[in-house]
C-alpha cells in the first residue's frame, strides 16, 4: 500500500511455470523415491495443483519487499 492510499496497489502475478517450480522442489525434498521417479512425480503433483488452483478461481501473488510502501 502506498502513502496516502487506502486501495492496495495490486501485486504482480506468479507465472504459472514458477509456482510449479516452486511446488515440485517442495514436494521432492521427501526423497523416499530415486530422484528420477521423484522428478516425474513432482512435476505431475505440481502441475496438477496449479490447474485446481486455476480452476478454483485463485492467483498465485508475489509479496512486496519488506518494507516496501513506507
């Protein structure tokens, strides 16, 4: 929010690419399958997630900087 404004400035979309990124390294860090298998895996599971997310109406948003607006 900037000086002065009651309306929060609207923050910048995640590309899709970057939130399943970001979802497929979370999922792979429980490394119970060989890492192949876990690659497949998680790249499916996040792609799939970031569909439902779409699907429900919902974005994916970039916070500010700390202390970004003061």
């Amino acid at each position: 929010m900037g000086q002065g404004s009651l309306v929060p400035e609207r923050q910048p979309s995640v590309p899709d690419e970057e939130v399943i990124e970001t979802l497929r390294a979370a999922v792979a860090r429980a490394g119970r399958l060989p890492r192949s298998a876990d690659l497949l895996l998680c790249g499916l599971c996040a792609q799939y997630l970031v569909d439902e997310l779409r699907d429900a109406g919902l974005e994916v948003v970039r916070r500010p900087p700390a202390g970004y607006g003061q």
